[in-house]
C-alpha cells in the first residue's frame, strides 16, 4: 500500500497531469482480468479502451511479438516488411478496401484522412477542400482531428483549429444538407459515436448522407477507430449500415495491444496518395503488425463475430432485467456487439466507483453513459460476474 501510494505521488510528480488515474497498478493481466501485487484480480470490462480485443496478454499475441521482436523491432519504410504486408493483406481481403495507409494511432490515421481528402478535393477543383464532421464527435487530439472533434470541452484551450472545417447535427439529415456545396471534399463520421456516448447513426441521416455523395464529389470517412475490428460484431460497423466509405480509419486493436493505425482506402482514393505525400519513421511498426496479425486471426476465425451477437443479445437481456427492477438509475441501454452504453445518469460515476471497491473495472464516457468494451472474447461466467456485481451495486440504491 506505502509502495502504491509512493507511486502515485511519483506518477503525479513526473507525468504530465492529463489522466485521472485509479489508485491500481495492476502486476499483470490475463484474458478479462487485471491483477495487483496483492493478488487481487479485477474483472476488466474496457479492455485498454478497447485495445486488448482478445483480453490481455492473449498466448498467440505473446508468442508474435516474442517472435518478431528476435527477428527486427525496427525497419524504415526503405524495406518490405512481412508483417506489415500480413496485416494489409488481412485488412483488404476482409473489406472494402484496396489499399492500406499505416500510422502509429487512431489520431495519425484522421490526419492521413484529412491529408487524402484534401489532396482529392484539390484534385477536382482549387477551392474543394472542406471537411465537415459532427457536432459530439471525437476523431483525436492532434490539431487536424482536434479540429474534426466538435465539442467545446477539446477544442476551446486550441484554437485557433485547422481552416475550412464546417460541422453539422449528427442524425440531422436536414443541418447536414445545410452545409453543403460543391466545396465539400470529405465528410468525416463515426457510425457510432463513442467517446459522445454510444450514440448510433440513423437509417434516414445515413440515406442522406448516401444521397448528397452521388450528387456532391467527396469521401465519405468512417472512423471506426471504436467500432472496427470485430467490436460491433462485424469486421466493420459499416458492415451494419447502408453506407459505403471510401476510407476507413482503424486504430485501437489493430496492433493487439501495441500502438499501430490505419486507413483503409477505397476503389476511388486507393492513389491518391502518392511517392513521398506522407509517411511516418515509425508506421507500420514490426512488432505491431506481427501482433496485429496473431489478433484479427483471432477475430476472423469461424463464429468468432457471431459469437459477438449472441454475447450482446446476452448481457443486453441482462442489463434489461436490472433496467426493470431500477428504471430511476438505468434510463437506456444501446449499442452494437460489445460496445455498449449504460446511460445510468447522475448516478454513472458513483456506479463506477463502487464497482472499482468491488473488483470490477467500468469506463464512463459523456458524463453518464457507462460504456461498456470488454475483450471480444469474454466468457459467459466473466459476463455474469459482471451483472451480478452490477447488480449487487446498483441494488445498494447508491
Ligand atoms: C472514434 C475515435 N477516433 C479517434 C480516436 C483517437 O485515437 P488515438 O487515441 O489512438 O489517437 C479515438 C480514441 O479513443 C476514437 O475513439
């Protein structure tokens, strides 16, 4: 505990302070837990913000990083790269896309859409460089995505943000049209919003969305940073939707736990970019790609996604019954796969602190929705711990 507490203060000490930390340092972690010095094992329902798809330190994950790292850690983007080539190779033959742009994260991959946009729109004429994106958005923190990402509580303490950046009401298919013209280049959405609050695009809002893109040039980019790679129980949510992305950015889980983005390019923006446009000295990092290769075997192995559905209608059931028994404290349920939203109101971080005094560990995102990422390959013994803590917490009446 004197050791815990000493960290802390030297975390505080050394660390830039933009993270409120939990007062864990947890030793190491194994499929949905995460366990401290002392032994005590916490039951992880955010897996790193949805990084760790298959739980932590899955085996086959392990084992590709072991391995690569004893091959190469590090080449420059002069040589081929196998695991990089793997991974590409694995993104295009289960989407849409033709090629893939690699980063280091979520943010690097907006940017490389925003720079791929602007270069399309320059392509069809001098002035189309608009982007516009959603109001309680979140595409990131360097200054192209900060500026995608409408919400006063990022952007305020930067501006001024990146130019010619126009926004509009997500699933408010008539303020969208409203800005529009022929100078659109891009529209950037997230098919469900996470860091907003699980919040889903509607069937109307998307149709428009399709209809302005036959009538107006410009890319439609999905960032599925959150919703991509398995987590709403397809490949990509777009899969879900009626909408056809030119460019999908991933991040998160591609890498099985080590840093690594991408851009998923289309048939129309598969060469736009082109010999020195962009880069990184670091992007496809090896080691990443070797381990994001061992984690979308995972996920692309047969039933694996359809699992996915059957544990959300599962827990959906579940946390639907405790809705019942306690509508003043759950007001909504939603989402897709496993990424779900618990709106639990004024009372969602409170929850969250008494479900850390009991071993469980919840993420709460726009102030009162507790959202739910839990590795994809969580068990239904793991599922009904969760509840019955859950329960167990809420039935205290708080
Ligand atoms: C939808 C979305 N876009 C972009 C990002 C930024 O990704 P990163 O933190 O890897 O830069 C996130 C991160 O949470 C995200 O959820």
């Amino acid at each position: 505990m004197q050791d815990l507490e000493n960290l802390y203060l030297r975390d505080k000490k050394y660390i830039a302070d933009t993270y409120t930390r939990i007062k864990l340092e947890p030793d190491y972690g194994e499929g949905c837990y995460l366990t401290d010095a002392n032994g005590d094992k916490y039951l992880d329902m955010y897996s790193g913000i949805s990084v760790n798809l298959a739980g932590h330190s899955e085996e086959s994950i392990v084992n590709a990083i072991a391995q690569q790292s004893g091959r190469y850690i590090h080449l420059s983007n002069n040589f081929i790269c196998r695991p990089a080539v793997e991974l590409a190779e694995i993104l295009v033959n289960n989407s849409f896309a033709e090629k893939v742009f690699f980063t280091n994260s979520g943010t690097e991959a907006n940017e490389a859409a925003i720079k791929l946009a602007r270069k399309y729109g320059k392509s069809k004429a001098k002035e189309k460089a608009k982007i516009l994106s959603a109001y309680n958005s979140f595409h990131g923190r360097t200054m192209g995505s900060l500026s995608l990402t409408a919400q006063v509580k990022y952007q305020e303490s930067f501006k001024p943000l990146v130019g010619d950046i126009d926004y509009f009401e997500y699933n408010n298919a008539e303020d969208l049209e409203k800005k529009f013209s022929d100078d659109v280049c891009a529209v950037f959405i997230e098919l469900i919003q996470g860091e907003g609050g699980i919040v889903q695009a509607d069937k109307l809002f998307l149709e428009k969305l399709s209809v302005l893109s036959e009538k107006y040039d410009f890319l439609i980019i999905a960032d599925e940073i959150q919703t991509g790679l398995g987590r709403t129980g397809k490949f990509l949510a777009c899969e879900h939707f009626d909408i056809k992305p030119d460019v999908v950015t991933l991040a998160k889980g591609l890498g099985g736990g080590l840093p690594i983005g991408a851009a998923l390019l289309g048939n129309r923006c598969k060469d736009i970019f082109s010999k020195g446009d962009h880069g990184s000295t670091f992007a496809p990092n090896p080691v990443a790609s070797a381990a994001g290769v061992a984690a979308l075997k995972i996920i692309l192995e047969d039933g694996f996604l359809e699992d996915i559905n059957k544990k959300h209608e599962y827990l959906v059931y579940s946390l639907k019954q405790l809705q019942n028994l306690y509508p003043e404290i759950i007001k909504d349920i939603r989402g897709k796969g496993l990424m779900l939203g618990i709106d639990a109101g004024e009372f969602a971080q409170i929850i969250k602190e008494k479900a850390f005094e009991n071993k469980l560990l919840l993420n709460v995102t726009a102030g009162k929705i507790i959202r739910l990422l839990p590795a994809l390959n969580i068990s239904y013994e793991e599922m009904n711990k969760f509840i019955q803590i859950f329960n167990y917490i809420i039935s205290e009446k708080i």
